[in-house]
C-alpha cells in the first residue's frame, strides 16, 4: 500500500512539473518587433519599412476631390478619424499630407491616421522583401510583443500581398473590419486570411494557414483603434 502511494505521489508530481514547464512560453525580446517563428520555436525578426501614402494608381482617390479651405479639410478628416489622440491642427496636418505623398511615419501623429489613407496605395520601394520565408515552412506564425495582448487582434493588424512590379509593392488602404477579413473580397483586394491569439503574458500570435500561401510579397501593418503613435510594417517574400 504504501509502495503505491509512493508511486501514485511521484507521478503527480511528474504531471505538475510538465504543467508547469508548458506555461513557459518563450516570448520576443523587445517590443513591437515582427518575428517568424522557425521550427525549432526561435524567432527571426522580420524587417520593418517604412511605407509612403500615394494616389492609387487604377483609380482617383476620394481625398482628391475634396477642395476647399482648411476647416472643410479639418471636418473631412473629424469625421472619418476623429481627433482622440492629437490637436485638430495635428490631424488637419495628417490630411493635407495625405492628400499629396508623405511618409507614413509622418503623418502618424493624426488619429488612427490609416484611416486617412482609406482608397489610397501605401507603396514600398523595391521589388522585394530582404526576408524570404523558409520554404520548407507551411503554416507561417509571426509573434508581435506588445505593452500587454488585453486588445482583439484581430482589430489591431492586417496582413497584406503587396501588388509588386520591379519598382514597388503597394497596397490600396481599406478599412476593413474583422468579419470581412477571409472573403472573396478581401482576397481579391490583397488582404490575407490568418487567426490571431494572445501568446504568452504580453504577445499576439499572428498565423497564416497553409492554404493561403501563395508566391508573393506581404506585409504586416499594425493600427491601434484609438491612435496611432507609430505605424511599423513588417515586410516579407514567399518564393517558389
């Protein structure tokens, strides 16, 4: 009796070390930095680019055509955007750069201002990613370290296939909302289905399944639904 006691005791013990030792997740080292996962779960930090905001190329933008002074720019901008993170000089600023080219760290002092670029491409210059995803990779997960993961995810990013040529990658800018992320149309517009979850006490894991691979350039844009301080993207190639 008391033999199988012992051995009843050091199984559950067995079973709690192991328990415990599942609930170490190793997360990224630094904050807001794009990291594929390899298979041996280490991470590989993607590069960040820089985007510009440019008339799009197939069809005349809706920020083109409005004309007046600055207080109907400053209305324009109120509406779609709002003015919850900066001053309506900030915002009216975001719109007028908008409205021409601009970098898109630059006009990141407006309010959630990829909202600001709604219809418009956000270009990236070369053909290519410096990244190339292992092909010998199926599902790909890219893990984002934040402040903490108390926010939906799938509110917070978008993963993209650029339309490439050997100038550029671009990507019309449309505000789409969570539900429609997966459809035909979506699809069509370059925006790539993946699942999203917390990972660890202060990452989301970003995963795009198999099925959706295909040969191309993407990228990951982040956008908080409150403000956007910063707006790093996340670029990588899938080859043949």
């Amino acid at each position: 009796m008391r033999k199988i006691l012992l051995i009843t005791l050091i199984f559950m013990s067995a079973i709690s070390a192991f328990g415990q030792d599942s609930t170490k997740v190793k997360e990224p080292e630094f904050v807001n930095n794009y990291c594929l996962m390899n298979t041996d779960s280490t991470f590989t930090i993607l590069p960040k680019e820089n985007g510009t905001i440019k008339k799009h190329q197939n069809k005349v933008s809706k920020w083109t055509k409005i004309i007046g002074n600055v207080s109907t720019v400053a209305m324009a901008a109120g509406s779609i955007v709002g003015i919850s993170a900066g001053s309506a000089g900030a915002v009216i600023d975001g719109m007028r750069t908008v409205s021409t080219a601009a970098s898109v760290g630059q006009v990141a002092d407006a309010a959630n201002v990829l909202a600001g670029a709604e219809g418009m491409d956000i270009a990236f210059d070369g053909a290519h990613s410096e990244y190339v995803i292992p092909k010998d990779m199926k599902d790909i997960n890219i893990v984002v370290k934040g402040e903490d993961n108390s926010q939906d995810p799938m509110e917070l990013y978008r993963i993209v296939r650029f339309n490439s040529s050997k100038k550029d990658r671009r990507i019309q800018w449309m505000q789409m909302k969570p539900a429609i992320i997966g459809t035909e149309k979506a699809e069509k517009a370059g925006y790539i289905k993946f699942t999203a979850h917390k990972f660890g006490k202060q990452s989301y894991i970003l995963t795009i399944p198999e099925k959706e691979i295909q040969p191309g350039e993407y990228g990951i844009f982040y956008f908080s639904i409150v403000s956007s301080l910063s707006i790093p993207v996340g670029t990588f190639s899938i080859q043949k």
